[in-house]
C-alpha cells in the first residue's frame, strides 16, 4: 500500500485486500499519513480483490473520522464485486464513488 499527499487530498493505492487480518495496518498507515491540510483521502479501490465485514467496518470508521474534521472519502474506480458489497449493505451512500 502507498500514500501520497496531494494538497487537500490523500491518495491511497495498492491495495489488495481490505479484510479482518489487513484492515488494522491500513487503518493505521492511513491515519499517520493523514496531516491538518488533508479534507479527503482518495482509495485507489480498483486493485482490491478482496473486501469483509472489517474491512468495510475500517472505511466507515475512516468516514466518521473524516467527517468530524469536515473531510471525505472518495473510492475511485471500485471493481463490479466491491461495488455491489458496497450497495448491498447500502455503504454506498456514505463515499463518494468515482467511476469511469
């Protein structure tokens, strides 16, 4: 997983797996990468192959955390399999989703 810091905005990319083993290091790299400048963290989400219940419970944390300091979570490019995770348990109201 890579963090990069532009401006406003924090981008995260490389990442395979969002699950009960990964979410806790993600959770953490994410959080030390995240500076007063940062309202948003953009996730790469087209390399994750693999999303459960922690790690969706590890975004909608992230979410909270965010919108306490006025920010936001874009997921850019989703695959098709965590899209529909994402509307079957209705998450998807929660982030901004940038597909193409």
């Amino acid at each position: 997983m890579k963090t990069e810091s532009f401006g406003p905005v924090l981008r995260v990319s490389g990442l395979a797996e969002l699950s009960a083993p990964s979410s806790p290091a993600v959770q953490f790299t994410i959080h030390s990468a995240l500076r007063d400048e940062h309202q948003s963290v953009e996730i790469d989400s087209s390399t994750l192959r693999f999303v459960d219940c922690a790690g969706l419970r590890a975004l909608v944390s992230l979410h909270r955390s965010l919108q306490s300091r006025n920010g936001s979570i874009r997921l850019v490019q989703p695959t098709d399999t965590f899209l529909r995770l994402l509307k079957y348990t209705q998450l998807h109201h929660q982030f901004e989703i940038i597909s193409n």
